[in-house]
C-alpha cells in the first residue's frame, strides 16, 4: 500500500456527502472485476435497474445509472432533452439550482429563473403563475438543495406542471434514500441522483431515470445529441435489450456496490430507512438547540439528511471544522455562496444517520465550543 | 452480500478491457471513503497528478482524471477544444477512430477523415499531405487501436503535425501503461486515457493532460464550452490550485485505486513494465501460430497488449469463447465491426500480461480446437 494510502483513516462523515459506507458495500466494491459484457456482470446490471425503479417509485424503462457523479446525471437530463432554443425555467434556491441554469445556458437554451432567497422553499402559486405567461419546454427544480437543507416541494409543482404540459426535470441527489422520492406520482420527467449520499455509497454513479414522453422527446430530436457519452439512445443499447451493443466500458466494480447498497435499502424496507433519518434529524436539532444553535430552514421545510444551522456568534468555523475533523474524525460542512462563513451543513445521509453518530457529533461539538 | 454478487468470481481478463486488477489495487479501492475536500485526500489528489505526469513523460500542469470512462476523456478533450464551424482532421483504421469522428462531427467541427482498412496503420505520409491541402485546428489520432490490435506511429505523425501548427489530440486509452508514451516529445496537445486497459485498475477514470497551447486555445473561446461536468477551466479549480473549490463530488475510491496502480506501475519501472508486456505478447503469438493462428495485423504495427489473430476456418467463434469462459474462466473478445467473425482480440494489458496467463489461455484454447 502506498504511503499517503495508508494515511487514510475512517471519518464519521457528516458533512454534505459522501456519507458512511456500510462494510458490505466496501465489500462489493472490491470484488473481482469481470467483463462488462460477462452473463454474471448482466445479470447484476438488471438488477440494479430494478431496484432504482422500486427506490425511484417508477415503472419507467429508461431508468439506470451513468457513469459520473451525480452532476453527470444533471447533465444527462438536460443534454439529451435540451435542443437550442427551447424555453426552460429552472426554480432557484440555492447552488444545485444555479448549477441547473449554467447546464442548461451552455446547451443553448433559452432560460427563465424564478429564484428565492437562499433557505426559503420554491413556491408553487409562482410556479403557475409563471406557467401562464410563459410556454415552456421543461421546468427544472432540486428536490433536497444541498447547499441549504431546504426540501422543496416536488409533488405539488408536479401537479401544476402536469396541468401545463412541460417535461418536469427532477434534481433528486441528496433525496433519494433518505425521504420518499415518487418519480411517477409526482409526475416527473426526467430525474437524476447520485450514489454517495443517502444511497451510501462511494461517489461514481448517479441514478437517472426517463418518462415516456421524455424518450419521445429525445426520439423527436431535431439534432444530435452534443455529448456522445451520455448520449441516453446509446446508453439503452448497452443497458437493455438483446444485443447489450458496448457503448463504452461500465464502471463495473462501482455497479456493485451500487447493487448492494440498494439491496441493503431495500431489504430494510425505504420506509423504515426514511423514518431512521427522520428520527436521527430530530435527535440531531434537539442537540443543537441544547447547545443553544439555531436551523437556517423553517421547519415544514427542513431536510433530515441535510441540516443548516446557525453559526454561533464570533466563533472561527473553520477552526471549529478543523477540530472536529483532526482532534474528532468528524467531517461537516461549511456554508455556500451568501451562506459562507454564516452556517454548517450538517449531514445525515444514510449509513451516517444513525444515533451513535449524533451522539458522538453532538458531544464533540460541544467540548470544542466550551473550549471556545 | 446479495445473490448475484455472491456468483461473481475471478475471470482471466484477457479481453480488450477491463483487465485483471492486482490484489493492492483492491484493497486500495476499500480503503474507507473520505470527503473530496480532506487535507489527506487533497495530497492523494496531487500524487496521482504527479504519478500521470511521469507516466505520460510530460511537464504539463493541467494532467488529472476525468470523473468518467476512457469515452469521457474523449468527450473531454473535444469538448474542451472544438468550437462550432472548426476544422478538424480525424486519421481513422478502427472503432475508436470513427468513435472520435462521431464525438467531433455533434459539436459542431467540420470533419474530415483519413481512413484506412481495419487492421493496417496510418502513414503519415497522407497526414502530411492532407495538411498542406487544409487548414486544420485539430488532428486527432488512435495510438493502440482496440478493436483491431494496431499500434498508429503517433511521434512520426506529431513531427508533422508540429510543423503545420495544428493541435494535435491522442487517445492512448490502450497503450498507457503498456507501451510508452510521450506526451511532450511527441509534441501532443491533448491526451486521454482509461484505468481499465494497462494500468490494472477497474474501469471508471480517463487520466487527461493539456499542453500550455492547448490551455491558451480553451481560454480563447468564443463559447463556453457546452458541458458543465468536463469543463475543464472549473474542474482546474479544483484540482489545483490554493482554494480547490468544489466542482464535483470526485469518485474517491475510484482515486483511491488509481493511485496504488500507478505506485506499482511507477515502483517496477515502467520500462520493465513495457519489457513483460512484450516479451508475453512474444510468447502468446508464438503460442497461438503453434495452434496455426495466424495474426491479423503485420508485425511491426503490432501491439503487445492487444492481439488480433484470425479465426481457424469453419469455427463457431461465439462457441469457443463461451467455452473458454465458462469452461476455463477466461476471457476473449470478438471482432467489432468489419471483423466481426474474422477475429478474436486477446488482451494482455497490466496485471494480465504475465508467463502463467499466457500459457494458460493457450492451453485452453488448444484442448477446446481439438474438441472441435
């Protein structure tokens, strides 16, 4: 092992992800590679397809998970059903959403923001208010803005979008795995995610699933695709049907441990693991607030795997950060953008979001601040 | 650990990729996942940059991994240089050649291709000459052509190429790691790569570098470059430089495993490395003209890690390699296009090429054309 390998020791990660891996993920992750074309490496294939239909709530087709982290899936979503020209309105509360409107712009497209202050939830009432005065192509929005800990909320706007007739495009990252994630109920388009949060496991992959009237839309494309890699007509040709043709070479070792950290999900019960982070969440900002800290979000909207708090008065974070990770082995988050220096994130994503870990966070904490 | 995973087990990966991975890249890859922001991450982040420095025998600061396959530093490299309406010359003799042209032609380049049948190398002659013809921002060029074993004169070709003044673009996913490559005495301007070929490690990074003029072409866009994820001016942010601002969360243990596989590359030697690479390809093309094979491309444009050979007349191809996998636990590929049905591709890349391998395979295949 080299030197600077066995420097690497484990961290409770509880910042804004990666998250705590389960042994039996490290496990499968570190199985023999075989060939992405091998019956076993299949088999496996299919399977992780059909527990991200059951984890998403869909029975879309289209659904499996690109070879890049999870901004390879938001760019996925908008390379392969923006064409230039085409309207788009992205809902804005944070970095992720920001990130959707820099994606969508380089594309060509022609984008409308509707934007919030940072820590506040989307609005519907503005979302149909803005569907009326405007036709748009595709309306995109971040189930669980990781930059603030605020969930907004994706069902609702789900039902005006519908009533509208624009593809509905879903950031759902930091969601999936931790809070119900309802990909046809909500009527949603187009949605991507990413392994190395609530899912637990390493950063790689980040799951993506397609409605049909999405693949009609990449099928009625006037243009090519601009990005061969994720180009999703090709993608299928390897992820599905008879042939499995090669389009290029799965990240195999990173697809198993995908499979087993959704077997894991599953074989719990996504309810029972939703209900843990709830708990956990509960736990962590009663702690907090024993401390005497204050949530950024208001709470109908907070997140339970992401938790922005207020930073306590004249206190060096970063020092505070410094500490926990050297003296602790605890990783959290700084804020972002107009929340630096202003909140930690604080995350309880899957394998994280268990009590020993908010105990032992909330203990740190607390020595480290009395230390002062 | 779920079913299907628990019937994974070794396979002699003696395919066009992925290759076998030594035990210390495995154990790598498990190494306990970390934040993409740790101060011990960040100097594992800088050892690999340096490790692919040497390895690609180049001065270039901007040389890191992409966070996708060896198709993703493909896209990386032109996504980053092309802009709409630019000339680009392609020299084409297999799959990866019409794979660059299809990657040029959907981001608006104008095209052109030398091609030349599958099987025999590019003469640089005809790039000369094509060059006096046209004014080209771009050529680009296979050096290991996977799908047909031929290794292209990339240094004869860059000599030219330098006298014109166009950029010149290598994909050396097969041959990094193999045989060597010279990056700055080649006078390349951008290179990818892949982790799954020669350098033993499972498939999901494509190891980059750009030359200073390559870097000055990108900062002179007239556009943004039309994909987010592979920017490279942002993803720079990260890799280098005082702040290492967040761009992507980065595949971690993808990282992890890449570095321990280039220790080992960089701790033999790689010339020492290039050294078995030959004198095994010598062994399993002896071995196989001993069966009566007959090799597909002329010698001096062989590669060591890829062997194309001809099929023995009325074989069922398809038969013998099931064989050969589920018989003897070995891998082979088939041919791709124009030699599909006429040719296996017999790896022996990395951790593959080596004595006990070899003459494993040619036993196997020896006792399954006798059955025949």
């Amino acid at each position: 092992m080299s030197e600077s390998l066995e420097k690497i020791e484990p961290i409770l990660l509880m910042g804004p992800g990666p998250s705590c891996v389960p042994p039996e993920v490290y496990k499968a992750l570190a199985l023999p590679t075989i060939g992405h074309l091998d019956p076993v490496f299949i088999t496996i294939m299919d399977e992780v397809k059909s527990h991200l239909r059951t984890l998403f709530i869909t029975e879309n087709t289209l659904t499996l998970p690109i070879s890049g982290t999870g901004s390879a899936g938001m760019e996925t979503c908008f390379v392969n059903l923006v064409e230039p020209g085409d309207r788009v309105l992205i809902l804005i509360n944070g970095v992720f959403g920001q990130r959707m409107q820099d994606v969508a712009t380089r594309l060509g497209a022609r984008v409308d923001a509707l934007e919030y202050p940072w820590g506040e939830p989307v609005d519907p009432e503005d979302v149909f208010r803005k569907l009326k005065e405007n036709d748009y192509k595709i309306v995109a929005v971040v189930h669980a803005e990781t930059s603030t800990g605020v969930k907004n909320p994706v069902g609702a706007i789900g039902e005006i979008i519908r009533e509208h007739g624009a593809l509905y495009l879903v950031d759902t990252v930091t969601s999936l795995g931790g809070i119900e994630v309802e990909v046809d109920g909500w009527h949603i388009d187009a949605v991507y995610s990413g392994t190395q949060k609530c899912l637990s496991c390493p950063p790689g992959l980040s799951p993506v699933s397609f409605s049909q009237r999405a693949i009609e839309t990449i099928e009625s494309r006037q243009t090519k695709v601009p990005n061969w890699y994720l180009d999703l007509s090709m993608l299928l040709n390897y992820w599905q049907g008879e042939t499995r043709t090669y389009h290029h070479t799965a990240p195999i070792n990173m697809i198993y441990a995908l499979h087993q950290s959704l077997t894991l999900i599953l074989e719990t019960g996504p309810s029972s693991v939703y209900d843990r982070h709830l708990q956990q969440h509960q736990s962590l900002v009663d702690g907090l607030e024993g401390l005497g800290l204050e949530m950024l979000v208001s709470k109908p909207f907070r997140l339970p795997m992401l938790n922005a708090v207020k930073l306590p008065e004249g206190i060096d974070e970063a020092d505070v950060r410094k500490k926990l990770r050297m003296e602790h082995k605890i990783e959290i988050g700084a804020g972002l953008g107009p929340l630096a220096g202003k909140i930690w994130r604080i995350g309880l994503m899957g394998h994280t979001a268990r009590a020993e870990n908010v105990s032992r966070f909330i203990t740190a904490l607390d020595s480290i601040l009395k230390q002062g």
